[in-house]
C-alpha cells in the first residue's frame, strides 16, 4: 500500500508539533521547514484541525500546536481517516472489472490493507518522535526544544 503525499505531510506535520513544546511555528514555516508548498500544507493544517488533532491560533504569539488528542493519536487510526475506506484497486469504475462478481483478489488486498492499518494502530504520534527521530526532527525544524517521548 502507498500513502497519499496528503497523509505522509499531515503525519510529517504531526511528528513536527510533537517536538514544539514551547515553539508553535506558522504553515508558512512549517510548510519551509517540510521543503512542501504552502498550500498543501494549509489544507493538511486545516484537516488536522477539523479532526481535533492540531490547534491552530492567528496574531501574534499564535501558530500551531498539537493537541492533547494529537499527542496520543494511533497513527494506524490518523492513516485510516486521512486515507478512507476505499478498497486499494478500483473494481467499480468507469470500466468496471469483468472479474468482480467472482474475484478472490478484492477481498485479499481488502484484508492486507486491514493488516497495513493494524500493523500501525498501536503507534502514537508520540512514538514517531522518539530518539533518534525527534532530536533530528528538531536539528531541521531549528527548534531546541526537548522531544516528548
């Protein structure tokens, strides 16, 4: 399975929030930092937002902070919303696969895409920025702030 460059920035933004304790960059920085355009990550930000996982405050002495909830994410349960239900091959489409009505395929990839998503439930956002990820982290983003681990 491959993950869409919208979910690899918004757990690369997540892993980044997590090592700012007392930093709280903007999107424009962090969007820097991570070499994306700001764009993307505007919408990335905004989708954290909208899931509780990240506070976004405008102003001064505003920027982003990882929430509480953020902080303890399951990264299997980030990946799975961010990515959705959908089945890895497109069975259904515009040409519909003459196999489907009797395909041993579909359900076999519907459970291996079940196990890629499981194989990740028991990792937090906290995890993913443990040693020796969090203090290179902090060595690109500029910061000096400790990891939380």
């Amino acid at each position: 399975m491959r993950l869409t460059r919208f979910t690899d920035l918004a757990l690369r933004v997540l892993m980044r929030l997590a090592v700012a304790e007392a930093d709280h960059p903007t999107t424009r920085e962090v969007a820097a930092t991570m070499q994306v355009p700001y764009t993307h990550t505007a919408k990335v930000v905004a989708r954290l937002q909208h899931l509780g996982l990240v506070e976004a405050r405008r102003g001064r002495g505003g920027g982003l902070t990882l929430t509480g909830a953020g902080r303890s994410a399951s990264v299997g349960g980030v990946v799975r919303e961010l990515e959705g239900a959908g089945d890895v091959v497109e069975c259904e489409g515009t040409t519909p696969c003459p196999l489907r009505s009797a395909c041993v395929l579909r359900g076999a990839l519907r459970r291996a895409q079940e196990a890629f998503f499981a194989a990740l439930d028991p990792l937090t956002v906290n995890d993913l920025v443990a040693t020796p990820t969090g203090p290179l982290l902090l060595g690109i983003s500029g910061g000096t702030e400790r990891p939380t681990i």
